[in-house]
C-alpha cells in the first residue's frame, strides 16, 4: 500500500488506473477509510478513469496525530497530495465530514478541481447538528470509540440495511476499532470547537457542483444542502430516494451511476448548472436516471402545484415528475 510523507505525517492512499486518464478523488467520512471506495474503482477504473483514495490525518493507515490537527489542514494536504502524485486537475467525491474538506478545498484550491460532488454534508452548523456533534463527541470521550461506532449505524444507516446485516455488524464494529484510534478521532471531532462556517466562502467555488443529499438523511438533513446549493451558483441538488446518511455505502450501485452521469455531463459540456433540484432514479439501469423534483423539496409533505419553486418550474415539460423514480 503505497504511503506519502508530507512535511511531518506519512498519509496512506490507494491509485487505480492508467496515468494520463482524468482522475476521481474520494474524500472518506469520518470513521471510513481509503479500502472502502475499492468497488468504485473497480467501476470506473474499467471504464477509462483513475481513482484516487486516501486516509486524512487521524484515519486509517495515515498519521494519526492525538492533537492539533486543524479543519483547514485537510484541504492543504490533500493540495500537497495531489501534487506529489503529478494530479493537475481531479473530480472531487467528499462525503459527511469529508464533504466539508471538499467544499473547503473548493474555496481554496477551486483551480485543482474539473468538478466537486458534496454528500451528505454541510457548510455550516445548524443547531441541531451542532448538538449531535456535541452528543458524539462526549460519548467518545466519556465511553469511548465502541460506542460511537454503535451510535453512528443507526444514523447512518437505513432498518432495511441493519435488518440484512446484523450478524455483520459486530464483525465491522471490530474492523473499525483496528482501523481508528480514539485520540486521534476525538482531535478530529474537537476540530469543530472553533468551526468557522464556510457559507460566506461558497461563491467561490465555481467548478461544477452535484449536491447530493438522501431522501432520509436525518444526520445531515436537507436544510444543510439547501444552504450549499443557495450559495454555489453552478450546482445542483440530487435527492438519493429511499436513501440515508451514508448511501455510498448502502446503495453503491446507484451513487456510483449517478456520479457517471453528472462527470460525463462535465466531460461532455453540457452540464448545466442552474440550482435546480432533481430526484435520482432508484434503479441503476433506468434509461431515464434524473428527474425534476416538483413542489417543495425543503417539506416531507408536498403540497402541489401551488406551491411548486421556480426551479422546478423550469424543468423541461417532457420530463416525466413522478415521486417515485424507477
């Protein structure tokens, strides 16, 4: 497994695909690790693109620092990365707390970027993010990191999900106690204590930007997004059916179709980045894979065509609007 040093950590990552081939970076969540986006290369790399996945300070096989591991440190190594690995220009995959190194890579280093896709994230802290930020980190720090992690399923994951594997489970939890170090988590998670909202910095960023946000996600809820895609003028937002915080892990198939989609729009030219609001097919293989979302995509309840935004109004009139995309 190939390992960087920069300046005083050695980072630990993972390059698939032939050089020359434009790149997709992936950007881990907070108790993930570079070896669970190996099924993404192993779709895209077939399909002529190089994938690039690492381990931030304090994860996986990377550097794990007990203390002083700033928030804006992350986008600065991952700028060091990507030119230790010759890597110009890359599409950006960043996921929950990796999302927020994403978008602040964005900001600082927009020139790097062909594209940005922002999961299940946020640019600022709502109230009650910002308490459940406060529970998480008090249960690592009073317990420890197996509780955490037997907090973190239930939110992120769907009952379906956690029904089909349970027995699975224990045998995860353990996987994730070799892989993590509570330290260096808990220094992850303080990282917030002075956490400067990055909204006013959004309209910077000017690359490409797919939002995507599940139909579920109580963690991450759709209030977060709608600030993302207020604020980033050539974005939009994809609303994952069915789907939960953590959806690239519990419906690969679909994230990694709707990734196809949006970076061949980009490669294509003819993404169209207009702030509108789209609801992604939940099967794969569906010729038709986006739909406009119609009526108000901030409400659980939808209250008809009155109410319907303007963005959504704009959808081209032939597109079928159904609730349910299959």
């Amino acid at each position: 497994m190939p390992t960087a040093r920069l300046g005083h950590h050695q980072v630990h990552y993972e390059l698939s695909g032939e050089a020359g081939r434009p790149v997709i970076t992936f950007v881990n969540g907070l108790t993930q690790n570079a070896g669970l986006w190996r099924s993404y290369a192993e779709h895209f790399v077939p399909r002529g693109w190089r994938v690039l996945a690492y381990d931030m300070l304090g994860q996986g096989r990377s550097s794990k620092p007990v203390i002083d591991i700033p928030l804006a440190a992350h986008a600065e190594l991952l700028d060091q990365l990507l030119g230790l690995l010759e890597i110009e220009r890359t599409h950006l995959v960043s996921i929950s707390f990796g999302g927020i190194v994403g978008l602040d890579f964005a900001i600082r280093f927009g020139r790097r970027l062909h594209s940005l896709a922002a999961m299940s994230t946020y640019a600022e802290l709502t109230p009650q993010l910002e308490l459940l930020g406060a529970v998480m980190l008090q249960g690592l720090a009073e317990v420890g990191l197996p509780y955490l992690q037997s907090m973190l399923y239930p939110m992120n994951m769907s009952s379906a999900w956690i029904a089909a594997n349970r027995e699975r489970i224990p045998a995860m939890k353990r996987a994730g106690y070799i892989g993590n170090d509570a330290y260096a988590m808990q220094n992850l998670m303080e990282s917030f204590a002075g956490f400067e909202p990055l909204t006013p910095g959004l309209h910077a960023i000017e690359v490409p930007t797919l939002i995507m946000n599940g139909e579920f996600d109580f963690f991450t809820p759709r209030e977060c997004h709608e600030v993302i895609r207020r604020e980033v003028r050539n974005s939009r937002l994809l609303i994952i059916q069915r789907a939960y915080h953590a959806f690239t892990l519990e419906m690969p198939a679909v994230t990694m179709r709707q990734l196809e989609v949006f970076f061949g729009q980009v490669q294509a030219g003819t993404w169209q980045g207009d702030q509108s609001v789209w609801i992604a097919a939940d099967d794969p293989a569906a010729e038709v894979q986006w739909l406009p979302c119609a009526g108000d995509w901030m409400r659980a309840v939808q209250v008809g065509p009155a109410a319907e935004p303007a963005a959504a109004r704009k959808a081209p009139p032939t597109a079928p609007t159904a609730r349910r995309a299959r």
